[in-house]
C-alpha cells in the first residue's frame, strides 16, 4: 500500500509541476470509490477507493504523458473493467526546433500495430520526410500483466523490438508495413495495410499479418466502403481470422478457431441524429458453418442493438437498449441494459447474462464533474451483483506560456 501510495503522489507532484511550466496541458483526474451488495458479499461495508490521473504537457518540443490508475475494487472483481490497475502510460518525447522530421521517445508507450497493438517500456526514433513517407524503430520489455503486482517487468525473456513503415505516393493511396518480435519465444509476425480511395465514394482496404513461426497468415481483412447516398454507406468485409482465444465478449472467454468470413451491411441516415443500420455475415468453420445478423437505430440519443448468430458455436442472441444526452449543459445522464443468450461449447448451452447501468453526472464550471452510478451485472461469473459508484473528475485543457 505504501508504494502505490507513493507512486501515486509522485505521478501527482510530476502531473502538477508538468502543467505549471508548460505552453500546453490537457488532462483529467478523477477519484471516487466503489461500494458492493452481492451473493458472495452481502451488505459489503468496505468502500474501495478509485483514483486516475491522465496528463499530457507540451512546452519547446518536448512532450510529456502520464496515464495512472488504480482501485482496490479490482482485485476484489478482476475481470470486469478495461482499466485494471497499471501504469499505462509514462513517457517524455522531443522534436528538435527546426527538425521537425525527427523525433525521439522513451518510456512506458503504446504502440499502434495492424492488429496486434501492444504497451512496452523502452524507446523509439521516428523519422518523417516531407509529408510522404514515415519510418519507425523501437524496442523495450513487454509490460506487466494485470494479475503482477510489479511496476516494470525487465524479464529478457520479454524483449521486443520492431519498425513501421508508412508510404503516401498520393493522397488517395496509403501503405502501411510493420514487423515485429515480441519476447524470445516469437519468432516474429509481419503485417501490411493498404487504404485508398477512388474518387469520393468509395473507399478500399486491404490488412493481414503473416506469421514467420508457421509462415501462415493469422488475420486477413478485405473491406470496402461505399457512399451510395450524401450519408448512406454500404459495407463488405471478406475475410480469415485464427485467433487462440476471442475476449471481444464481455460475458465470457472462448476459444474461437480459426475461420473465414464473409460481412455486408448497410447503414440509412436520416439525420445526424438518426440512422438504422442492418448487417449480414456468413462464418465459415473448418467443420462447420453458421449465420449472423445484426440491426442497429440510433435516434436522438437512444440506440438500439440486436444481435443474433446461429449455427456457430459460440452462438448468440445478443439484445442492448441505451440513452445518452445532456440537458441545459449542466446535466448528462447515461443509461444501458442489455442481455445474452448464448453458447460456449457443446457442454456449456444456453447460458444468460445481463446488465444494467444508471449514471447521472452534475457538470460544474471549470471542467468539473460530480458522478454516481448504479450496475446491475449477472453472468457466469457474478451471481446479481448490484455496485455503487461514486466520484468527481476535473477535466482540464489550458494553454499556458512562460
């Protein structure tokens, strides 16, 4: 406890002293706890606490981040929120004056990969020529998992290093290359990315990762977009995917083997406060194949969702109702339900989760925000857990000179 202590004052005198001397500041902090009435916690009369700090500074070229989080609630419900307890983000980057096609960085970063991005400590140099062309180097140590207790994990086994390439001949055309060697049992995967456009309605794009282990290709994506109205676009995506484990859903983990697919959908727009979108998919097993469908509305502030897959496992029926909206720019509430009925594997049938979620958040002068919040969550893991959260958050954005 006295190191997390410490830790977070420091990143706290280092956010303040940070924002006192630079031209530019933008940033957030946010505390609150959370309280717990469940099955296997009746009546919780502990308040576990919530704090996190997200800050970044710009002041003669050199640019400072820092993203902190933590609660004690997470490990009581691991699991269950994205923002677990870490060091996200620690870096410092300089641009020299008059080089403004160099750059250099160090520190815990993430790093943007065709689909494979990843956190790491360590460092990099990017290069940039003339607005056409962009190259990247960098390597470190892979971070932490949420379930260590350590701020760094210098292991050699976890050593990383690799680049990224860009190249825009034109503006209507754009290749992306990158490679990398995650840790010593990698042998390293190479990923590509193609993008453009043909006039001003259609747009095309290509993606996919080759593994060098098995000189296979893990992921494949072909896609294109089209603008059939002044805001009507039409979408298809054909595409491979051999991924060992599928975390996407919220109310579960499953292995999900490899398997090509075939997606259309299409998107009305009536307004920018109201649209109806309506997607079809075909998946295809080694074994086996299957279906999906998908209807999403969206009007002023509500949406609607409807999911369904059938002859996959997994298979689901998946349903959320929501609302957001803001009134007299002093009040926001934030509402959303939703429910699963779904398959893991043969074994695991018809198996149901749901949701519920009430926020209503008080906006004050200055980028101050006071919030409270109600979860209802029941699924395989949590038997009706009801959780009360409550908490304030500044948000700032100054630009400062000295």
């Amino acid at each position: 406890m006295r190191s997390r202590l410490l830790r977070t004052s420091l990143l706290v005198l280092a956010s303040v002293s940070a924002a006192a001397r630079a031209d530019y500041v933008n940033g957030t902090v946010s505390l609150g706890g959370y309280v717990l009435d469940a099955k296997d916690s009746p009546h919780d009369d502990n308040v576990y606490q919530m704090e996190r700090i997200n800050v970044s500074a710009l002041k003669n070229g050199v640019a400072l981040r820092a993203a902190y989080g933590y609660s004690d609630f997470y490990d009581k419900r691991p699991n269950t929120y994205m923002n677990s307890n870490r060091l996200a983000l620690a870096n410092a980057s300089y641009t020299p004056a008059n080089m403004g096609w160099l750059s250099v960085a160090a520190g815990r970063d993430f790093e943007p990969m065709i689909f494979r991005s990843l956190y790491y400590d360590g460092g990099d140099l990017r290069l940039r020529y003339n607005g056409i062309a962009s190259a990247e180097l960098f390597g470190g140590y892979g971070v932490p998992t949420v379930y260590q207790n350590n701020v760094f994990d210098f292991d050699g086994d976890k050593a990383l290093i690799g680049g990224k390439l860009t190249i825009a001949p034109i503006s209507a055309l754009a290749i992306h290359l990158d490679g990398l060697v995650n840790g010593s049992s990698d042998d390293g995967t190479l990923g590509g990315d193609v993008q453009g456009s043909l006039g001003d309605r259609i747009t095309l794009n290509a993606s996919s990762v080759f593994r060098l282990d098995s000189t296979s290709i893990s992921r494949a994506d072909i896609a294109a977009t089209v603008r059939v109205r002044e805001l009507d676009e039409a979408e298809l995506h054909v595409g491979m995917l051999d991924e060992r484990i599928d975390s996407t859903r919220s109310y579960d983990y499953f292995v999900n083997p490899e398997h090509e697919y075939l997606m259309a959908g299409y998107t009305f727009v009536v307004n920018n406060d109201a649209s109806l979108g309506l997607d079809y998919g075909l998946i295809q097993y080694r074994r086996s194949g299957g279906q999906s469908f998908a209807a999403r509305l969206n009007v002023d502030g509500i949406f609607i969702k409807v999911g369904k897959e059938i002859g996959t496992i997994p298979k689901a029926l998946d349903m959320r109702v929501g609302y957001g909206g803001t009134f007299q720019n002093r009040y926001r509430i934030d509402v959303s339900t939703g429910y699963v009925n779904y398959d893991v594997d043969d074994r695991n049938t018809d198996l149901r989760a749901y949701d519920l979620s009430l926020q209503p958040t008080l906006l004050l002068a200055r980028g101050l925000e006071i919030t409270a919040a109600y979860e209802l969550l029941h699924n395989r893991l949590y038997d009706r857990d009801h959780r009360f959260f409550f908490g304030v958050k500044e948000n700032f954005h100054r630009g400062l000179s000295k």
